[in-house]
C-alpha cells in the first residue's frame, strides 16, 4: 500500500507538544496541492470535513505508550499518539471558507507541516425508514 500526500496542513502548532488536549476552536489551513484541486469541486457546500493525514514526527511503533496529556501508559489503539503501527491520524474540521486550493477551518490539531492523505465530507444519518437510511450532509 502506497499514500501519496493531496495536501498538507499550516497550523499554528510548530511541535507536537504544543498541541492542546481541546483544539476545536483552533483554526488552520489545509493546503491542496494543485494536481488535486479538481477534486473540491462542491466541497462548499459541505459544513465538516473529515481530515486524513500522517503522523509524519512519529519516532517509530510502540504498542503500550504514555499518551501527551495522561500519566499513565496505555495501549497505542486506546489514545492518539503518533506513534503506531500505521501512523495514520484523523481529525473532524469545521469548513470556514474555500480559497482556491487552500481550505480554512476550525479544529486544527495537527502539527504545521503534517501531509494530508484524504479529504472527506463528514456524513450522517438523517433518518431511517426499514431497511433505508437517508444521509444527509449539514449545509
């Protein structure tokens, strides 16, 4: 398997350790890069995205971690350190404005320079009626 970068972040977090544990009014820009900008297109109309991206600071896989902002050690899959077996981050962002190639949002949490892998509209359920299910996106 092989992930190649659509974009990368600009927040105001230049290290990991300046991350607040609560980043959600923290805004930020995602950068897409100009060979993927076509793929906005109708990206206005969407309230949430879903953000994609490495833990590109990450200093290797360890399966029991002390997690930023605890005391005690946990296992990797039960927090958000960067360091795991597929350093793989996602984070929920809250579309302030489209320009161009450059995405402004809200709940940065996310260190500066962090590759984004994917972008994706945050989804949900709106009703259920049987066996359908309507989704409906916010805007």
């Amino acid at each position: 398997m092989r992930l190649r970068p659509i974009g990368v972040v600009h927040s105001p977090f230049n290290h990991v350790r300046n991350v607040p544990r609560e980043s959600e009014s923290t805004v930020g820009e995602i950068e897409v890069f100009k060979e993927y900008e076509l793929g906005l297109e109708g990206i206005d109309g969407v309230s949430h995205l879903i953000i994609l991206w490495v833990f590109h600071k990450s200093q290797g896989c360890s399966l029991r971690v002390k997690p930023l902002h605890y005391e005690d050690i946990r296992g990797v899959f039960a927090t958000r350190h960067p360091d795991r077996p597929n350093p793989i981050g996602f984070t929920v962002v809250e579309l302030l404005e489209r320009r161009g190639r450059v995405l402004k949002v809200r709940g940065v949490d996310m260190v500066d320079g962090t590759p984004v892998v994917d972008i994706k509209p945050r989804s949900y359920i709106w009703q259920s009626e049987g066996n359908h299910q309507k989704i409906l996106n916010e805007r």
